[in-house]
C-alpha cells in the first residue's frame, strides 16, 4: 500500500512536469521562436513590441501577450454549425498531442532512496505503437473541425488532411520499421537505453529512417511546407478558419506540442535519448560522488540534456519550416505514396539484408 | 495492466487542460446574444453569402486513398511485430516478409498505374 501511494505520488510528479514541460516551456516558447527565428532568417527586427516598461526580453513576451488576448476574445461559433463538434474539434487536437508523451523517457533509471525512479510515465512495451496511435487520434481533430463548421474552406481544409494525414500515417510507421529491426524492440524505454553507447545512435546506421521519419512526421504534422490543409493563400486558413480566441490557440498549442513530440521521438530513437556522447548515466552518477547526490545531479543532467537535443531538433524544423514554399497537394500525396512508401520498403530489405550479412552489428 | 494507469492518468490530466482551457474562454470572453449581429455569425466566404453548402457530396478520390490507408496500414501492422523479432527468425522469416512486401509491392504498382495516385 505504501508503495503504491509512492508509486502515484511519482506519477502525478512527472505528469506535473510534462504538461508543465509542454505547456508552461514548450508551448510559448516555439510562439517565440517561430517568431524571431523567421525574423532573423529572412534579415527582420522580428517580435520586438510587447513589453512592460520599455523592457522586450528579446520579444519573449509576445506569447504572454497572445495568450491574454486571445483569452479574452469571443468563442465565435458561425451560423448552422454543429455546436457540440465545433467545440469538441480542439479538445480532439490538444488531448492526444500531449498523451503522446506518455511514453517517452525523458532522463533515463535512477535509484533515489532506496526508491527505483525510472524517468517516463508509462514504460510500455509497445510504446512505439501507441505513439503512433494516439498520433492517428489527432486527425480526427482537424477532419471534425472541417466538418463542423458548416464553412466551404474548412470543409476543404478538412477532407485534405483527412487524406494526407492518412496517407502520411502508413508511411511514418513504415519508416521506423527498420530502426525496429535495428533494436529488436518497440519499446522507447529499450531503445533509449540501447544508446548508451554513442556508437549504437539510431543516427549512426538508420540516417535513411531519420531522413524519412522527419520527412513524414512533418507531413503528419501539416506544417510547412505539408501546410495544404490549411495553405493562407488558398483557402483562407483551412480547417480552422472559424476558429477564434481559445479554441483557436487550442489548436496552434496542439501544433506546437507535436513539433516538440516530434523532436522528442527522433532524439529518443536517432540522437542517444538523454545520453551524452561517451558518458553513461552511471559514470555522471559516480563523478558527482555517488549515493543520491549523484543520482540527483545525474538525473537533471539527463534532463537537460535530453531537453536541450529537443532544442536542437526544433530549430531544424523551423529552419525548414521557413526555408521551403509550399507544396502542391498532388505533389504532397505523390511524394508520400511514390517516393517514401517505395523508399522505406527497400530500407525495410536493405536493413534486414545488412543484418543478415552481418554489415549491421546489432545491439 | 498495472503500467497503463498513468497513461489514464495522463488522459484525464490533459483532458482536464482542454476543458480548462475552454472554460477559461467561456467565462471570460464577450458574449454576444446570437440574434444580434446576423451577419457576423454567418460562416466566412469572402464576404459573400454563402452559395454552397459545405455538407454535400464530394471527390470519390478521398474514398480510394481511405482504401488504400487501410491495406497499407494492415501491411504495417503485421511489419511491427515481425521486425522485434526479425534477428530471431533469420533468413527464413526474412525471406518469408520479403514475398510478403512484394506482394503488396504488386499491389502498389498496380493501383499507381490504374492512376489513383494522379490528381488533376
């Protein structure tokens, strides 16, 4: 009983974390980057106005200006919409965007007190899976926001990601089955753990899955340069054009967190997880002298770092994000169907041949 | 079982967010009385009335890509346990997914040049 009341206590502390993570870090701040990366990329000032006493903080406070605004504006429902679907549309979005992060580790196992604290919410064994199924879940999201608000642009915006998110589903999982191959196991707390070593990164051996997973991923995430659902220049904002003040930013915050979620998955399954490069866990732990100190030290440094690869990933997703135009929707759908799903079937044969002749030294 | 109660736990926390954030929109936002500006609850349409309703029937394209998800989605399915065990089974469980893909492969190419790839 004792231990079950610890074991929840720990739970509720790391979900606290995550959603704090997500929403309280990750979520302003990519408003902010999207911002002042574009800013600086295409040679701008940027976000330079909010501020409180003639202080800007480099723009940071735009986003705390947003969410003020948008707080207080009206919840605008238009004439002949489904009510209830309209307002449950963002809470289909946001929900299963931060659910995806259940299973992800985010610092690695330590012993605290006599106390095995294993940094993820959920070690599932098929965590993989139920990533990409709660992913799945978001479509709904956007098709239902189409639909619901009895408006041509959205319903257009919505059948087009309908199909695209579909599409972009089949190939993502596709992709990673080699990786799967590589580290015979669907679990990310396995696959976390197998990076110990800097030369068993997913990186290393699986470049063509990275490649292709960010590729789909992106898709899967309708942004740019996927963005046809939702494309300004040709269909007013696509399947969220009726969409004003919370549920509005419901759906830009659901947006964001999949950018991070993204991140997140390809750090833990190509960029060692939360490992530095050549120093396990367990040597941190025994530089910072051992015993729980070094555990505490240990588990922030892991944190830390796994949070700052996020970082790192996020940017890259920005840059392409302001570096290429939109596609055609015909060029999005030939791209999923005639290049990445041929492409991740023959790195499915190449990765097993390798295996096979022992070109791929396995972990 | 026991490990799936903070993906529970999870899920409601962030169900708990949406409906917050919600709420929050709800309670502070403006309400207007829905008769009161008709024109602004019309749905956005450039500024014209609306001619079309959205609710109608569309391209039967939409429908062969939900097909096609379906059965390539399958072939995934059946890919992911496959691969954990793949290094298990060896050749033969290799070679045996291999006739597998290229099945579907067969499958592929057909429906590609059928043209329910092409948009026009």
């Amino acid at each position: 009983m004792n231990s079950m009341t610890g074991d929840l206590l720990e739970t509720v502390v790391k979900i606290a974390f995550v959603i704090g993570l997500n929403l309280g870090f990750f979520a302003p701040m990519l408003g902010w980057v999207e911002r002042k990366q574009s800013a600086v990329m295409q040679d701008r000032i940027g976000a330079n106005r909010a501020g409180v006493f003639g202080f800007t903080f480099i723009g940071l406070l735009h986003s705390a200006a947003d969410a003020i605004k948008l707080i207080f504006k009206e919840d605008f429902i238009p004439r002949g919409a489904d009510r209830m679907m309209h307002t449950l549309a963002p809470v289909i979005a946001v929900v299963p965007a931060l659910a995806a992060f259940a299973v992800i580790p985010f610092g690695g196992k330590f012993e605290l007190a006599g106390h095995n604290v294993n940094l993820v919410i959920a070690d599932l064994d098929v965590g993989l899976l139920f990533v990409f199924a709660i992913a799945s879940i978001a479509t709904y999201g956007a098709v239902i926001a189409g639909w619901a608000s009895n408006n041509n642009w959205s319903m257009l915006g919505g059948l087009r990601s309908a199909a695209q998110m579909f599409s972009y589903e089949v190939t993502m999982g596709l992709t990673i089955i080699g990786l799967v191959m590589y580290y015979q196991s669907l679990s990310l707390v396995v696959i976390a753990e197998k990076q110990v070593d800097f030369w068993h990164w997913g990186i290393i051996y699986q470049w063509p899955a990275f490649i292709l997973f960010l590729t789909c991923a992106i898709a899967e995430n309708k942004r740019i340069p996927f963005d046809v659902p939702e494309a300004e220049s040709e269909l007013v904002a696509g399947y969220f054009t009726e969409y004003s003040g919370m549920k509005f930013i419901m759906f830009w915050t659901a947006e964001f967190i999949e950018v991070v979620t993204i991140s997140a998955l390809c750090v833990t399954m190509f960029f060692g997880a939360y490992h530095l490069p050549f120093i396990s866990p367990d040597m941190l732990v025994s530089i910072f002298g051992g015993g729980d100190f070094g555990a505490i030290v240990a588990m922030l440094i892991g944190i830390g770092v796994f949070v700052a690869k996020i970082c790192a990933l996020i940017f890259l997703q920005m840059a392409i994000r302001w570096t290429l135009p939109r596609f055609r929707y015909d060029q999005v759908m030939a791209l999923g169907w005639k290049i990445i799903l041929p492409a991740s079937l023959i790195w499915i044969f190449l990765t097993g041949l390798a295996i096979l002749l022992g070109l791929m030294p396995t972990v | 079982m026991n490990q799936y109660i903070p993906v529970l736990l999870l899920f409601l926390v962030s169900g708990g967010v949406a409906i917050a954030m919600l709420g929050i929109a709800e309670f502070l936002g403006p309400k207007d009385p829905r008769d009161k500006f008709r024109e602004k609850m019309e749905p956005f349409e450039c500024g014209e009335n609306q001619i079309a309703s959205p609710q109608q029937r569309f391209s039967i394209r939409f429908y062969l890509i939900a097909l096609m998800f379906i059965i390539f989605d399958i072939e995934a399915v059946f890919l992911f346990p496959w691969s954990v065990i793949f290094q298990e089974l060896g050749l033969f469980g290799f070679v045996e997914m291999m006739v597998f893909i290229i099945v579907l492969g067969v499958g592929l190419a057909y429906v590609w040049k059928k043209g329910a790839l092409e948009w026009e």
